[in-house]
C-alpha cells in the first residue's frame, strides 16, 4: 500500500475476506444495512474499494450510487465490476477534488466513509468536504479501527497505509467538531469474546468503531 491507497494485492486481500462469511467486512455490512432507512435514495461512499457497500446498495436501496475510489488500481477494479450498472457511478479522484469538480453542487441523503478516515492525515477536512453534500437531516456512517491500531500500524504492520489514529471517543470528537450531530458511537466486535452488549457499551475496547451522525441546521462550527 503506497500514500494509503490500495493496490492489487490489497485488492485481492479485501476481496477475499468479503467471501469470508463470519469475517469482519462481511459483519459490518450486515449492521451498515440495518440502519438504513427506507428508499429510494441518493447515496455517496467515499473510498469504495472492492465495491461490497455500493453493490448492496445498488440494489433495492438507492436510485443514485456514487463511489469515490483514489488509488488506480481501486478505480480499474469497480470500474470493471459496475461497468454497465445504471444507478452507479464511481469517480477516480480524492473527495476534495472532486468536490469541486463530478461532485460540485452535488448533495446525498447518506454518505458513508467504510475504513476510510485512517488513510487520511487530515480526516477532519474529508470530513468537512463530506458535511457540505449531506442535506439537512441526511446521514452519515463512519468505520475506522480502534486506537490499538496505532500498535499493529507501527510495529507490527508497517504497510497498513493508515497515517491517524484515534479511539472510539476520539472518532466520535472529530465527527462532531466537523459540524455533524453524533447519533451513536460503538464497535463491531469485541475481542476474545464475541458480544454484541461489550461491543456496543465497552466500545473504547472493541473492534471495528462505528460513528452514526447526521447533518443538522448546526454548521460546521
């Protein structure tokens, strides 16, 4: 992974594992699904890898899905899988260009950044770029590993291509003070023992953060 963007043996890795029925991916996109509320809606993910959000979404959820994928490897491989898919469209560039560009003037009813934030050294201006395309009331749900990641990206694995790092709480501050209103902040899983209450309640412990926020009449502070 070179600047935190994926390449084909990423790729391959990714899409591997949301062939995994019990992995992690696949849970989350069993929970991601759960809170989305009734359609037709206009939908924006923000660096689609493999593409497994948009695809559900493609389907009887959204009437518009928009994907942004940076990495060119990451863009050839969902260009190819939705080439043909009417209500899907993905852009090659960072959230920022094309904010002013494919994106401008441009608002959805739900934007989703899925393990996203972490390969960023500036989340909170992505975030920023993201609040001004949700309209009023619309939603938006964030995924990024817990602040032990910190250890497995610096010591362990030094080619994860995640440059933040934050806890649970410290996810959930960004969001707010990036404008939007937290609804809700948990994990995914919990390590050793697999259970949904100390995942939701014990989240600064768990796995895989989950920040759910809307756009309020607020701003951005």
């Amino acid at each position: 992974m070179k600047n935190g963007l994926f390449d084909k043996e990423q790729i391959t890795d990714l899409d591997a594992r949301y062939r995994q029925r019990d992995s992690l991916p696949v849970r989350k996109i069993s929970h991601l699904a759960g809170l989305i509320p009734a359609g037709p809606l206009r939908c924006l993910d923000i660096g689609s890898g493999t593409g497994e959000w948009l695809e559900y979404l493609s389907g009887d959820v959204a009437r518009e899905c928009v994907g942004v994928e940076p990495g060119d490897d990451g863009y050839d491989f969902l260009r190819r899988r939705f080439l043909g898919k009417k209500n899907v469209v993905v852009h090659h560039g960072f959230l920022g260009e094309l904010s002013e560009t494919a994106l401008a003037g441009k608002t959805f009813d739900i934007i989703t950044m899925l393990d996203v934030l972490e390969h960023s050294p500036t989340p909170s201006s992505m975030l920023r770029t993201a609040y001004g395309h949700l309209r009023e009331g619309g939603l938006l749900l964030c995924t990024t590993p817990n602040w032990y990641d910190m250890i497995w990206s610096r010591v362990v694995s030094r080619n994860s291509g995640h440059m933040t790092f934050h806890s649970s709480l410290g996810w959930a501050s960004l969001v707010a003070k990036s404008g939007f209103y937290v609804q809700e902040v948990r994990t995914l899983k919990f390590p050793l023992v697999d259970s949904e209450w100390l995942a939701k309640h014990l989240h600064p412990f768990g796995m895989c953060v989950l920040v759910v926020a809307m756009r309020t009449g607020g701003g951005i502070p």
